[in-house]
C-alpha cells in the first residue's frame, strides 16, 4: 500500500461534471489500495472573481484581508470534492491548509512554508479517509491566513508528499505531461517518459508553464517523485525524479518564452561597482533579472544588456531614468518585442557541439541571435518575436526528437 | 468609550454600494469614540448559491463538508467590509469565527455555542482596530468548521456581545424597528422604542421574523442590551432589554404566522399515556408542536389537535398515518391553510379583559376562531388564512396602538 499526494488544479474542478471527474480519480486510486491526499485548487476563475468584488471596493487594500478572500476558493472546491466522494461512497474529509497543519512566515500573498504539522492528516489517513486539502493556503504564528502566491497549489501538494513521505506526488493537469516542445508549435514533440528536477528547473523557468519552478525546487530538495499527467485522459504522464535513465538525447527538450523584455544601459563607466549599484539597484525594488550580457570595455565605457519579466519592464525603466546620472550611464533602450528559446539537458555538457547544432539551425533559419546565456544544462538565446515560432520549430528538428 | 457590536445581514452587504454603506456605519461609530465588533452575514444570495452548488453535486452530503461550504460565504463577507473600511482610511481586521474563538459543539449545521475565547478580539481592540467578524461560524473540539443553523449571525453578535461584555449590541437589518404590526397590513401600526426580552420572544416565534428567538434568549440569559435598526436609513430603532418603563399600552404588538398547520387525531381512547405516546413519537422525529389542544372525553374517546410548521406536515402525517392504530386513534384531519394570530404584551396578566378585548374584534368581524392558546405574556387564536390579514388589523385597531 502507497500513500499517493495528487494535485488538481482549477481547470480539473471547473464545474459539477469536472469535480465528479476528479473524484473519480481519488477514489480509484483509493480502491486500488492506497492512502490519497487530494490537493485542490479553487474553481476556474473563481480567484479572478473574488479579486474583481475586491478590486471594485479596495484595488489598494491589505494583502492580509485579500487572503482571507482568496482563501475561500480553495475551501469551496475542497468542500465539493468531499461531497462528489461521498456520493460515489468513500470515506473523506475536507481540510483546509490551516487545519492540515500548513504553517508559513508571515509575507501575505507570497507566504513560504515554515513547516508543515502531519498529525491530523496521519490521523484522518489512519481512520481509512481520504484526504482533500485546500491548496495555495495555510497559517502564520498569529493564527492568520496566508496564501502561498504564484504554484501555491503545486507547491502545497509537494510539501505535503515531502512532510508525509509520500510515495508519489501526482500533479493532475489539462496537459498530459512534458514535451520535447511545446506540441502546439511543434508537431512532431513527444512526450517525455521521464525528466531530471534540475531538466525541469531550466524548462520551468523557460516558459514550459507546466509546473511552477517553486514546486519543483522543493521535489528536488526533499527527493519527492514527481508525475506531471492529464486529469481528462487516462494515461500515463511525465515522471520528474532525481535521476533519470541516460537517453540517446543529449537534450531534453526545446523551451520558449515571450514573457521577456529586454533593457540596454549604454556608456557606464569601465570601473569595479558599477553593475553592483546597477543590480542591487533592481533588486531593492524587487525587480527579476534574467539574462545578463556585459559588453568588453572600450574607451572606458562599458554597455549592460539585461532581460526582466515584461511585468516589471515599466517600474525598471522608470527607475534607471531617475538614477541613470548616478549610475553613470549615458542612456537607456529597450525592446519588450523579443522572445527566450532554449534547449535544455542534463546531457550537453559532456557533449561538445549541443550549442553550436544549436545556432547553426537558427543561422541556417535566417534567424539573428540578439544575445546568449549558458548554464551546465542549458543554452538560451533571444532573438525577435517574430521568429520565435519557426526557432522552436528549427531547433527542435535539429535534435532528431522525433526519431 | 463603550464597547458596541453590531451585526450586518446579507441584505445590508450584498454588493459593493452596501458594503461602504455599513463601512460608514461601523466607521462613524468607531470615530465616535466606542470600540466596535462587528459581524457580518454572508453576502445576499450566496449561502443560496453555495447550496445550489452542493446540490449539484450531492444533495445528501455530511452536514459536516456541508459548513465547511457554508462557512466561506461570511468569510468573504468581512474581507470585503474590512477592505471598504480600510478605503475609509481607519484601522481594522477580520476574523473567522474560529479565529474569533467562536467554539461550538459537534451538531454541524446546528451547532451550539461552547464557549468564547475572547483573548484575539481583545488585543486587536487593545491596538485600536475595529474587528470584524463572521457570523453564523464556529469550531468544534476536533478543530472543525461549524455553522450554527437560523439565526446563527444574531446569534454570533449576541453572544460575542455577551462574552465582551458589550454596552450595546445592534442588530442592523432592513426593517427600522420592531412595529405593534405588521406595517405592511396595518397602515397605523407604529414603532415601538423598547420593548421586554419577553415580549420579544413572543412576537419572534409568532412570526415577526425580525430578530431569531434563539438570539433573543441568549441576549435575556445575559443580559445583553439590544438594539434593532436600518442599516438604509440613519433613525432610532428598537431598544431590547429586560425592563422596559411602563406605559399606558398593555399589549406591545399584533403578529401574524402564516407557517403553520393544524392536525387532528380523532377518538383517541380516553386513558393515561394517550398524549404521551401521541407526542413522544412527534419528538423523536424531531417534529415541533406548537399548539396543542385536547377535548374533553366523551364516550371512552377523546379528540387532540396540535400545530406544526407546514415543512413538518407531510413527515408528521405519514408518521402518525404508520402509527394510528397502536396509538389508538380512529382518523386523522389536518387543514393547512390557517394562520396564527397572536397579541404578546408583558402587561396583561395583570389586567383582565386583554384576552376579550381581543375575541369581541374578530368576533364583529365575523372571524372564527378555531383554536386558542395562551401564555403568561400573549394569547393566540388559530383561523382561517383568508382572514387573517383583516384579523390583524381589527385586533391593532382593538388595542389602540396608534393612539
């Protein structure tokens, strides 16, 4: 007997039929001889509406009081999960992340997890239950609601595989795993049987959008085996684990991400401190920089090239014109029109020419490379928008995915 | 500085506009210089919405997952008043009833009040904030989620009143008062300024549909001074204590209950254990008489009659059909287009003729009184439906109310 963590989002308990679907799941899972912990997501745009009745009274309210409003969500899906199960006859309790024992610091909205108390969930799972735990929630030291921000969901059903020492952690989503590319620019993408945390650290970040980085760090760090599968067809999903099986690949798949902006900071001075006051500068603000591209000096100046998330694109802009003079720069550029593609494998650094196949399928594309950014598993290159479809598509085919 | 609870209804928070409205009550109260608890109802139709939800999917689910649904509707409820009020520029936080130590026993669905732990209102009070609530919610011993049934947000506000030791609680709702009638039927029925916890139960349970008797004899166990008002229109409202000063009236007011159905089991033999056996089968049903009225024995045989509410008709007469032999009875009646008319007034016992005054109205009326029953503080007559409105307004007119 195993005890089996499953996440469902909100697409999965969009509505009455979907919830029954997903009770579906738990309770064969169950009969099959397991222990289940369902984690559950609130209902397709639930949040959003609770966001809008929030907005229309406060846009520029407390994050405390907006997560005891978002909170609901979840405890309303768990509650109707609970209620499908009972009537398909199974044994179940709904808790939500304060009584599941889902403690956090106190960063309302973007709460991380300061430990997690298993005691009533093991009792309830002694007691032949099975479990539906609200996701993306838990509770501070004063006894407050906090939610987990952004892969709050994801991240909660990881903890608690990790804090239970769960067998499986299945993350049910409206896609059936991880592909080469992402199938709807690419055909001939394949599902991967199975791919290393830190493959998809790189894919996750890369714009993949199939689980949250935070989820996955967490697996990595507390080993949980992971299966990324599709909670509308049956069959068998993508394995995330510590170790995977050597392939013939050398790469594991093919990335693309048009959430990126990029910022040119022209003629700083060629002198030591110059990119800490310009970094630390972002950082304060809570600005993410991404890529980071630094010209050779010449005539005592130095150029800096950076990407952010297109979302901050405005508040950095803004804030490097207000200390450009003291930075020492002479100006400023931008282009938000740009895209990130990127192969990603545990298997290219022992390889040589990963990266050169690489740009010589985008040279022979016609494709122009803006700038380029290598990890041990990774290489990215930004190039314009409008070209980012055909690169993945290029880059793709030059790896032989398909054979 | 006084300390005031208040408690706001669904009506009064059912979208944006009244939410600033009752944030402009609390508020203007807190700025008055009084420490305010307030406690909120879930927003108009969502404890509906939320039960269609359920229904959808399980209609006979635990009353247990069932609270753990309900419960969300008033959590939303105070985040949305505690963001308006911090739109206003005061200070505030919300509580769930757990969070607000609202502890109950195990009846999910129906709990009843255990005990409050007043320690987290105290301190947020102590910083200067203005609380908000969510009424009609508590926990049990196993850290559960609890509603506490009808009347369970008057209920809240009261007994958080009571734990506080508040100087007031007021009970905001759409009606300005509690009237001598029902001012929709009588057009001189007036308002009055105070009224007895007594008197107010009486007219509670007889159909004035204002203030939940269960709130009521918490706030007269405890001694609680309420206060019933408009949250639409800034007058007086009425005040509920334990004296009231003696005025000329002698009856406080006329109510009218249409929820109610008559039963008659006829020739039931005339010996001991007949009524026990009767009613004792009632009660384990969970089915509430009201009144009760048993002929005189002729021939070996006697006739009872009894009211229930008209949701208990069909179960009650099913039950006694099953039973009528061996509880000896020869045939059952019932009639459920009938009303209850009843004059409650603290000061009637001691003046004869109340009871008179009323018979000689309906009876130059022409209206038949089919039963009758008296306490020590209102009389009541059962008759048809179709006079029942005139009925009201004869008796008022009887009383003088409006002089």
């Amino acid at each position: 007997m195993a005890l089996i963590v499953q996440k469902f989002g909100g697409t999965s308990v969009a509505n009455a039929e979907r919830v029954f679907n997903v009770a579906q799941i738990i309770t064969e899972t169950y009969q099959a001889g397991n222990s289940v912990v369902a984690v559950v997501s609130a209902q397709g745009d639930t949040t959003d509406d609770l966001i809008e009745k929030a907005n229309e009274i406060n846009p520029a309210g407390s994050k405390r009081e907006m997560d005891v409003l978002l909170s609901t969500g979840e405890q309303i899906s768990m509650a109707l999960v609970a209620l499908a199960i009972q009537k398909l006859g199974f044994p179940v309790v709904s808790l939500t992340g304060p009584q599941a024992g889902m403690h956090t610091d106190n960063t309302y909205g973007n709460a991380r997890i300061s430990r997690i108390d298993t005691e009533r969930i093991q009792a309830e799972l002694g007691k032949g239950k099975i479990v539906i735990v609200a996701g993306f929630q838990g509770i501070n030291r004063y006894d407050d609601i906090t939610t987990l921000g952004r892969g709050g969901s994801d991240t909660t059903a990881v903890a608690f595989a990790a804090a239970l020492n769960a067998d499986l952690c299945q993350i049910y989503t409206d896609v059936d795993g991880i592909y080469t590319a992402d199938p709807r620019i690419v055909k001939d993408a394949h599902k991967l049987d199975e791919i290393s945390y830190d493959e998809m650290l790189e894919l996750a970040s890369l714009g993949a959008q199939v689980l949250h980085n935070r989820s996955v760090e967490m697996a990595k760090r507390y080993h949980v085996d992971l299966e990324v599968l599709s909670s509308f067809q049956k069959i068998k999903g993508t394995k995330v684990k510590e170790v995977v099986q050597v392939e013939k690949m050398l790469i594991r798949g093919v990335a693309r991400d048009n959430d990126v902006a990029r910022i040119s900071i022209i003629g700083l001075p060629d002198q030591p401190g110059t990119a800490y006051h310009l970094f630390s500068l972002l950082a304060k603000a809570k600005i993410n920089v991404d890529v980071i591209l630094q010209s050779i000096g010449r005539d005592g100046t130095k150029d800096v090239s950076f990407t952010v998330g297109k979302g901050s694109l405005d508040e950095a802009l803004s804030l490097l014109h207000e200390h450009l003079a003291s930075i020492g720069g002479c100006c400023l550029t931008h282009d938000s029109d740009i895209s990130k593609v990127s192969i990603v494998g545990a298997g290219m650094t022992t390889h040589a020419g990963v990266a050169a196949t690489m740009f010589e399928a985008l040279y022979e594309a016609g494709i122009n490379i803006q700038m380029i950014s290598t990890s041990e598993i990774k290489v990215s290159v930004l190039i314009a928008r409008e070209d980012a479809e055909r690169a993945v598509k290029v880059v793709h085919n030059a790896f032989h995915f398909g054979d």
